[in-house]
C-alpha cells in the first residue's frame, strides 16, 4: 500500500513539473515572438526612411522629413537592434554623412543595405536566412534616378 502512495506522488510531482516546464518554454516563446515582432516593424521602419531620403530627390522639405524620419527611426534601432544590424546601420550613417547632396555611391548604398537585410534575417530568422545566403540572393532596393 504505501509502494502505491509512492508511485502516485511520484507520478503527479512529474506531471507538474512537466506542466511547469511547458508553461515556462511557451512563455519563452511568446516572449521571442513578441521581441521578434517588434524588431521587425522597427527594420522595415529603418528601410522606409532610407527609401523616404532616395525618393525625396531635390525637395528640400521632403528630404528634411525624411531625414527626421530617419533619425527617429535610428532611436528606435538602437533601442531593439543586435549588434550586426547595429554594425551596419553605423556604416549607412557613416556614408550618408560622408555623402554631399548629388555625390551619390547607389551601388555602396545597396551593399550596405543588403548587409543591413541579411543581419537583421540572421537575428530574425537564422535558419531561413542561411539558406538565402547560400543562394548568394542579393535584395533589390528601390532608387529613383537622380536629376
């Protein structure tokens, strides 16, 4: 009688720590998704305002909001960002400082934006990224013509 006391207690201890565990883990998970999520929408907002200073062009009030856009957008980056995207989007910065209006390197720019995309993939999704960097896809990047 008391082999079978034991072999219950034993049995419900493990079924509650196996609850625990899967709670936990699910938790964690959620938490990933939500972190994940977050950064997403701040990548794409980082992409948005660079393509808002390519489409501005010669609008100087257009080019003024998209500047502001930008560095909005850079707070929020350096908030949910790792440190490959934040090694990237230190180099766009560098070049888009070092660039005067009309002085333009589209094919530099298109380089560090594609190294942008592939970090943020790496952080975001590692196995998906993996099998687009062994295909040696490059992203294309809108760039209207410069006047």
């Amino acid at each position: 009688m008391i082999e079978y006391w034991i072999v219950v207690t034993t049995g419900v201890v493990a079924v509650a720590c196996v609850l625990c565990g899967t709670y936990i883990y699910s938790d964690l998970r959620a938490r990933e998704s939500v972190q994940n999520r977050v950064k997403l929408k701040v990548y794409v907002s980082l992409l948005q305002a660079v393509t808002e200073i390519n489409v501005a062009g010669g609008d100087a009030y257009s080019l003024d909001r998209a500047k502001r856009h930008l560095a909005f957008t850079l707070n929020q980056v350096n908030l949910v960002a790792g440190p490959q995207v934040l090694l990237h989007v230190n180099e766009l910065l560098d070049f888009l400082n070092e660039t005067r209006e009309g002085d333009y390197d589209v094919l530099k720019e298109k380089n560090i934006l594609n190294a942008i995309v592939k970090a943020a993939r790496r952080e975001l999704d590692p196995s998906s990224a993996r099998a687009l960097e062994e295909s040696q896809f490059r992203f294309r990047f809108y760039n209207p013509p410069r006047q």
